[in-house]
C-alpha cells in the first residue's frame, strides 16, 4: 500500500507553537521533506527527533517532488515541513501536494502556526471575509496588474511585507488602494512582537522615521475597499457603457479599459474579453 503526505505546520518564532501531534507525526513519518534542512533540523535537534531529512524547496521541486512522490508509492510516509508556518500556502508544497493528489496518495494536514490567520486574529479589523495575498510581485508591471485587480476588493487583505522592501510596499499599497486603516504585525510570537494599528501613510511614516524598524518579519491586515455613491456612478451601466463613458471623456480604448477594470475590481484581460 501506498503511504501518506502528512502537512505539518512549524513554529513561527515560538518553539513553544509546536503541537504534540506535529511531533508525533514528525517522529514517526519515514523521512521529511523540508524547505531548508538546515533550517528544520535545528528544529528536529530540539525536539529531539532523528527522522531522515530530503531537500524540498522551490528550485528542485520538480525532481525530488517525482522522487518523493515515488517514495510514498512504494509505502513509505512523509511530513512536508516550511521554514515556518504551514507548508503549501504560498509555497512550493502546493506542487507537492497536487503531484500527490493526482497520484491516488493519501494527503493529511494538520492545524498549526500560521502568521496570516494569527495577525488577522489580533488585528481587530473585519474578519468575516477576507484574501490572503502574500509577497506583492517583484516585477513592476506584475505589481501595477496585481494592485489594479485587488484594489476594490471588500474582503480585508493580508499580505507579507518584505523587510528589504518595507517604504516601496507600503507606497504602491497607498497608491492604490488608498490612506486605509491596516494593522502592521512585526515578529509574531517572538520575544519582540508589536502590532501597530495606523494608517497606510502613519505606516510609510513610521518607516520613514525609524519610529518601526525595517528589520524583521512582517504581516499586513488592510481594510477593504469601502464604496461610496462617486465611486459607484456606473452601477447600473454595462460593461460596454462604462467603457463608453471613459472613451466619451478623451481616454483611449486602452485607458478606458483599464479604468473600467479598476472601478469594478477586476483584471483588465476580463474587461478586454467582454468588449471584443
């Protein structure tokens, strides 16, 4: 028989975060398949756990994920393990995960840390809806796309923030998104933990004057878009009208597309799709 793809979450910061039935399953799977071995046996030498340790990260994924995957059809079990937090949430793991679903294995997952849902837990801010949206793309045109089609979103917003790029973050969020109320969650469950309920600009402030140190791990919670009456004068237009309206106001087809697409909240290739 086939063995099983155990998800184990990690600690975050707090080696105290493991659950007993993480350790469990981390001492008894065949081996791990880890994002840095490094990082999850030191890890594995304080819980006092001698598993057999295989390299599982984003720029191998493709070899040793076919090679786990026929470890574990051959009967052997595995744990996938991260860095920290929960493996296949913005993570290579979800290759991992998908290879084995496609091959007939057996995938279980266990609660644990995770930063996003702990910060938006301590936020305060709405919570009933809400998109976990990660790391902001690298490349500037991704970026401009990416904000473009998230900017009227309702839902709260969780995102990563880069330590390296903290002050360009936080100035794109406010170019599109607007001075919304967020909550700045720095090193979560570590000795220096803070939340800083402000605004967007106090945030790009606090960075700016050192009042918050660039230097750690943060997440964002951002309030979602709230509409008013201005906001919403094409409600009751279709798609084609709206365009219509921005091209009557000198824009062209290309402009007008894109200011469709960023008044209801949607990729500017959906609006494309629909006018052509």
């Amino acid at each position: 028989m086939a063995g099983t793809l155990y998800i184990v979450p990690t600690p975050i910061g707090n080696m105290g975060d493991i659950t007993l039935r993480a350790k469990e399953t981390l001492e008894k799977v065949h081996f791990i398949a880890a994002e840095d071995t490094r990082v999850s046996g030191r890890l594995l030498q304080l819980l006092n756990i001698h598993s057999n340790l295989v390299s599982y990260h984003e720029h191998n994924k493709e070899k040793s994920g076919k090679a786990i995957v026929n470890r574990i059809l051959d009967g052997e079990d595995c744990a996938l393990v991260t860095d920290a937090g929960t493996p296949a949430v913005s993570d290579p793991g979800e290759d991992l995960v998908r290879k084995c679903r496609k091959a007939g294995i057996n995938v279980i997952a266990l609660p644990g840390a995770c930063a996003a849902i702990t910060a938006l837990s301590a936020s305060g801010l709405p919570s009933r809806r809400f998109s976990f949206e990660g790391f902001l793309p690298q490349s500037n045109k991704e970026r401009e796309e990416y904000l473009r089609s998230v900017c009227k979103d309702v839902r709260t917003m969780i995102f990563h923030i880069s330590p390296h790029d903290t002050e360009k973050d936080i100035t794109d969020l406010i170019e599109f998104l607007g001075d919304r109320q967020a909550v700045l969650a720095k090193e979560i469950t570590k000795i220096n933990e803070k939340y800083f309920p402000l605004t967007l600009s106090q945030i790009k402030e606090g960075f700016k004057s050192g009042e918050i140190n660039p230097k750690g791990e943060f997440v964002l919670i951002v309030t979602g878009y709230e509409a008013d009456e201005s906001d919403m004068f094409w409600a009751d237009m279709t798609i084609e009208q709206h365009f219509e309206h921005y091209v009557n106001l000198g824009l062209s087809k290309m402009d007008a597309t894109k200011a469709v697409a960023r008044d209801r909240g949607v990729p500017k290739n959906e609006i494309y799709k629909e006018l052509n």
